[in-house]
C-alpha cells in the first residue's frame, strides 16, 4: 500500500517539476508591447476614472505606433 503510494507520489512530483519549469521558461518571452505598458500607467495614474480616455490612446498606439 505504502510502496503504491511512494511511487505514484514520486511520479507526480516530476510531473509538477516538469510543468514548473516549463512555465518558468516560457515566462521570460512574454513582454507587453509599448502599448500596453503605456495603457497600464495610463490606467494606474487615472485611477480607472477614465478608461475610455487610455482606451483611446491604445487604440492609436497600436493603430499608428506599433
């Protein structure tokens, strides 16, 4: 039963490994572009009062920047 038990917990356990280290690998590519940098200070400054005003500059940005 133990045996069973000790197995089945040491094959999940490289499971866990494999798909931690898989996500941590695949995290270092992703990166926001300008635009959505720009529209996330946009946001954090305005305090979310005025989303359609961010939304507005990026939509030019993607638009005309990018």
């Amino acid at each position: 039963m133990f045996e069973k038990i000790r197995v089945s917990g040491k094959k999940s356990a490289l499971l866990m490994i494999a798909v931690a280290l898989f996500m941590a690998f695949g995290g270092f590519c992703l990166h926001a572009g300008p635009c959505e940098d720009g529209l996330a200070r946009c946001m954090a400054e305005m305090g979310w009062t005025s989303p359609l005003y961010c939304g507005v500059g990026w939509v030019f940005c993607k638009k005309y920047i990018e």
